[in-house]
C-alpha cells in the first residue's frame, strides 16, 4: 500500500495468497520497518477469502508473528467479514501490542489509527 504514514506498513490480499508474497513482499518490508523504528504498525487489508491463503501463506503468517512478537505494536485488519475483524479484537488479549477490526468503509480510520503516535507515560 501507498500513502501511508512513515510509521505504517501496509498490504493488501488479493487473489491467492502465497509463502512466496510473504517472503518477497511483506517479510522485507517487515524487516525495513522494524531496522528503522523498532516497532510494527501495521494495516492489512483482505479483499479474498481465507480459503485463498495457501497453507505455505498460513505458516508464514504464523512464522511473521511470531519472529516478530515484540515488535508488534498495532496492527489493524481491514476486512467485510465479521469473523475475521472478531478475531482481530481478540489477539490483543494473547498477543504484544494493540489489535483492531475495521470494515472496508472504515479503511481510512484504520490506517489513521495505526499510526497513531505511542503515547509516552509520565510520571
């Protein structure tokens, strides 16, 4: 995706979904963002259905999360379908970092969400 904030990475599915998109798509971009800010702010955007991602694109999937579990810091999933946007609102009670459903509609809110500032505590 373009014309996200500097500190939002972006990817939208489409189609069938591979291992080989994880490894020369988003893995390096992945890698970019967490040399340069340490922290994952993330927008992904499923225009398929799930049963387009291959198992390859499953294990990946699996694979970025957990290589990059301290990363994380929010991660919005855009999608129509209910399910997956519920079960986005409920990784961030098992998983670092803050998570969020957003609907097509709602994409803009999304991104603008992901990037949010990290709010610095005070004391």
């Amino acid at each position: 995706m373009t014309g996200l904030p500097s500190n939002v990475i972006g990817f939208r599915a489409r189609g069938e979904v591979t291992m080989k998109d994880y490894r020369e798509v988003i893995f390096p971009e992945v890698e970019r963002q967490t040399d340069r800010d340490n922290k994952l702010n993330y927008v992904f955007v499923i225009e398929t259905s799930l049963n387009d991602f291959t198992t390859g694109a499953w294990i990946s999937d699996a694979w970025l999360g957990l290589k990059e579990l301290v990363n994380w810091r929010r991660v919005a999933i855009v999608s129509d379908v209910e399910k997956i946007r519920h079960f986005t609102d409920k990784a961030g009670h098992w998983a670092p970092g803050e998570y969020k459903g957003f609907t097509m509609s709602e994409l803009n809110d999304a991104i603008l969400w992901a990037g949010e500032p990290e709010k610095v505590a005070s004391h």
